[in-house]
C-alpha cells in the first residue's frame, strides 16, 4: 500500500497539469500556434537550461570516478534495451516517425520528475547516491543518442528525408546536447558559478516539465480523448518499458553478481526500479521538433504513466524476491 501511495504522489502532479492543458486548450484559451511555440521555447531555451542545472548541482569529478562500476553495469543493461529495441522496430516494421519514439521507450526514462522522488521514497537518502549513477546514463544516453533518433526520424517521404541530412550535423549537437556537453565540462574542470548565472538557469528548466505536460494536454484536446489507445507499436513499446528493459537490468546485476562483484543491495533496486520508470516526458515535444509522431509519443507517454501504477508495486516485489 505505501508503494501505491508513493506511486500516486508522484504522478498526480502530472496529471492535473495534462488535464489543466486539454481543459485550457478545449476553452480555446491558446492560439494554434501556441502549442509550436511552447515546443520551441522547451528546446531552444527550457531544456538547455535544465540539463545544465542538474549536471552540475548533482555531479562532481570526484562521483564520476566512483560511480565507474555502476556506470558500465547500468549502462550495459540500456544498451542491451537499445539493442532489442532496434531488433523489434525491424521485425514489426514500425513507421517513419515512429521508429525514434518507440525505441526510446524502451531505453529511457522520466527520471527526475518521477524516478528521484520515488526511490528516495523508497530506498532513502542513502540511495540518492546510487540514483546518479542512472541519472548520468539516462542523460547520456538520451540526450547524446535518444533525441538524436526522434529528431531523425520524421513523418516524411524518402526524398524529404534525404534533404534533411544536410542538417545532420545540427540535428547531433542540439541544445539540450550542446548544454550537457558544456556542463561536463564544467563538471570535470571543477568550475564553479556564480549564484547568479545557476539561479537563472534554474529558473528556466523549472519551465520544462510543466510546459511539456500543458502541451501533451493541447496534443490530447487537438486529437481527442480517443486517440489514447493502446494499439500495436504502444502494446509492444510498454512491455519494453516495463518488462524488457527491467530483465535486461536484472539479467546484468546477475551477471556481474556470478563474476564477483557483489553491488549493494539498495543500488541494485535503484537500477532495477529506474530501469522501469515511465517514459520521458519531453518525448511528444521531441516528436514535434523532428516532425514526428506526436500523438503516438503522447499515447506513450499518458499511457505509461498511468500504468506504472500498477507496475511499480509489481516491480517492488521482484526486488524483494532477489
């Protein structure tokens, strides 16, 4: 029951602000152009600044070097989710505009909005720690390789396609790379701030996470209630959420258990748990910047979150069991 309630607190928040979107959109409060605007500012300006923000407020040089082990052990178990992920949008063919979403499905998650609180929840503060560690690869891996392939993977005929690949380069070092990229930098070369500057940047990225959900309630309101609908590329794309991406964790922790090394219990269900946790929120707004799917990236998004209600409790029990 406490892991329910958990669960609950921590996407009720995002429900209300989707719902205040679609209930704002459907008193035609906001222009039809809003909903592009707000993806714009979120990627050109928001986004940038909230990667900045929490690499370096949560990381130093000194975590990086200790979190090696945990870095390769979960980074492994996200490739492995790529890997499978690539190998399943090739067997059921999904679609231009599909393809980037889904995989990132599978390999990424909302870990700071739901995961954080939740496994401090919990695991405690002494699995804050730990978090990081997944944090770090989360970020890498979507904002270094994820958005890359959303971005790459427009709703467009092979000719379009091919003339968007002289945009290549742009499409690689977007602003949320860009920003992650200057914030190792800082992060390695240990520099400091100042007060000022962090503020700002803070107070930009506290934009990002209730604009995206405004604007999944706009995508919602536009397409209408039922276009949420589990169809194939959904079904397939939750069971990686929720059930490939977690085995391919478990299935590292055991692998590396048998050669050795024995990880800490609480760091282990941090991994398993976060390997599990929703899709990105941002995803539908990803999707509108590379000209994908949005309303499939929408579908995910909703659709996760609400089952993961369901899932975290699940999931709980298989980290008790190991």
């Amino acid at each position: 029951m406490d892991i329910l309630l958990e669960v609950l607190k921590s996407i009720f928040p995002i429900v209300v602000i989707v719902v205040i979107g679609y209930v704002l959109s459907q008193l035609k409060w906001f222009k039809d152009s809003f909903a592009g605007d707000i993806s714009k500012l979120i990627m050109k300006i928001a986004l940038p600044a909230s990667i900045f923000t929490s690499v370096v407020s949560r990381l130093t040089a000194s975590q990086l070097t200790s979190f090696a082990e945990g870095l390769l052990i979960s980074g492994a178990a996200v490739v492995i989710s790529y890997l499978l992920a690539f190998i399943l949008v090739k067997l059921l063919k999904v679609r231009p505009g599909r393809r980037g979403i889904f995989i990132n499905t599978f390999a990424n998650a909302n870990t700071i909005f739901i995961g954080m609180p939740l496994n401090i929840a919990l695991f405690g503060s002494k699995a804050t720690t730990f978090f990081l560690v997944y944090y770090v690869i989360n970020t890498v891996s979507t904002w270094a390789f994820g958005a890359f392939l959303i971005t790459n993977d427009p709703m467009e005929t092979a000719q379009a396609k091919k003339n968007s690949r002289r945009g290549m380069l742009k499409k690689v070092f977007s602003p949320p790379l860009i920003a992650f990229l200057i914030a190792m930098v800082f992060v390695l070369l240990n520099i400091k701030l100042p007060d000022a500057i962090t503020t700002t940047t803070q107070y930009l990225g506290n934009l990002v996470t209730p604009l995206a959900l405004i604007y999944i309630g706009i995508v919602l309101s536009n397409a209408g209630l039922k276009s949420l609908r589990i169809d194939r590329d959904t079904a397939v794309a939750l069971i990686g959420k929720f059930i490939l991406a977690p085995v391919a964790m478990i299935s590292m922790l055991l692998v590396v258990k048998r050669l050795g090394i024995n990880l800490p219990a609480v760091e282990r269900s941090t991994f398993i748990m976060q390997s599990a946790v929703p899709a990105l929120t941002v995803l539908p707004v990803l999707a509108n910047d590379g000209k994908g799917d949005v309303r499939y990236a929408t579908n995910i998004v909703a659709i996760s979150t609400i089952l993961f209600v369901v899932v975290a409790p699940i999931v709980m029990l298989i980290i008790n069991v190991l």
